[in-house]
C-alpha cells in the first residue's frame, strides 16, 4: 500500500474551507486515493496548513491539490508502511498525534523498523501514559541514498507526551541505537481533524 504525507497551505488565514470543500461528498474529490487521516497543527504548523495523508492510488494526488485554487503550496512524499500500519483504515481516535520525520541512510531503514518495533512493545505498555505508534513509514522508491521515514504517533494528550519521554528502560534502549541511525529529526504536534 503506498501512502502519501501532503503538507498544504491555503491562500486564506485558515484551512477549515480547503478541508471542507476537500471532505464533501466523503472525500470524492481525492478519489482514488482515501484519506487515512487529517491534521491541524498544535505546534509548528501555520494556522493556514493542514497535514493529509492519503493512501491507496496516491499517484496524482499531489498534482491534484496544487491545482486547487484554495491552495498556495503543497509538498508531498509518497510513502509506505514498514512495522505500521498493517491496513490502511483511516485514523479515527481523538488526541494528541506527533508528525516526527527522521533523516536517515536508507541502508539502515530495515534496522530503524526492527529497533522500533521491538522498542513499542515495552512503550506501549506503561500504566504512567497513554501512546500508540500509527506508522513507521519509509520513503516510496527513493532516489538517493539519504532520506527520511515518518513517525506518527498517537497520545492522548500533551501530559501523556511528556510523560513518555521517560519509557521503560528496554525502549529507551532500543530508542537511543534508534536515534544513532538518524542524522537529525524534527517533529509536528497536531490533532486529527474529524
């Protein structure tokens, strides 16, 4: 399944019209492709952008938005899941989700999903917060030897973010060989729109 992460800016003060007009008819309008989830931003996204990952025949999407007239910018990477999401059933929970993007060596992408992967299974289950990785997600036929993948992750507030800074030893283990894969990362927090 190929995905694809469109950060869009509108040409008004906000993004609620674009979104709406893009949601009519249960999103006719980015067909073939579906939407898995839409986002505002918390931190670090203009009041007038809005994240969207669409998945399935993604191949045109980005051609499409910028094309709207409601839209000034659009960048797209096209995607696909490595440990997550094993379908792409579109998002549905209320609550915090962070967009971190990492950059990476894509020779070591089967290891940042391995090291991941095994790294939820002490994460997820923490009686001190609440938090669910949604996707790991590597770049769709790269064209160079440096890139990125996408964590989204799902919290079901600020307070539980914080609080999962601290995991338990054996994901901070697994985390920190992580983190010595990437170059550099930076993250978004957002909400899903619904």
């Amino acid at each position: 399944m190929t995905y694809a992460f469109s950060r869009i800016r509108t040409t008004g003060h906000s993004y609620q019209s674009t979104l709406t007009e893009l949601s009519t008819n249960s999103d006719r309008a980015l067909s073939p492709a579906k939407r898995w989830g839409a986002f505002n931003g918390l931190f670090g996204v203009h009041s007038s952008e809005f994240f969207l990952v669409t998945s399935g025949d993604v191949g045109s999407i980005h051609d499409y938005l910028i094309s709207r007239k409601d839209v000034s910018d659009v960048s797209t990477l096209l995607l696909e899941p490595t440990a997550r999401p094993i379908n792409s059933t579109p998002l549905t929970k209320e609550g915090l989700y962070v967009f971190r993007f990492f950059d990476i060596a894509q020779q070591n992408v089967e290891e940042i999903a391995s090291l991941s992967k095994t790294a939820w299974e002490t994460f997820e289950d923490s009686s001190l917060y609440k938090a669910q990785p949604q996707a790991l997600f590597r770049e769709y036929q790269p064209s160079s030897d440096n890139g990125q993948m996408l964590l989204v992750t799902w919290y079901d507030g600020l307070e539980s973010w914080q609080k999962s800074r601290v995991p338990h030893p054996d994901a901070t283990a697994n985390f920190r060989q992580r983190q010595a894969l990437t170059s550099g990362t930076i993250a978004y927090a957002t909400r899903l729109i619904i």
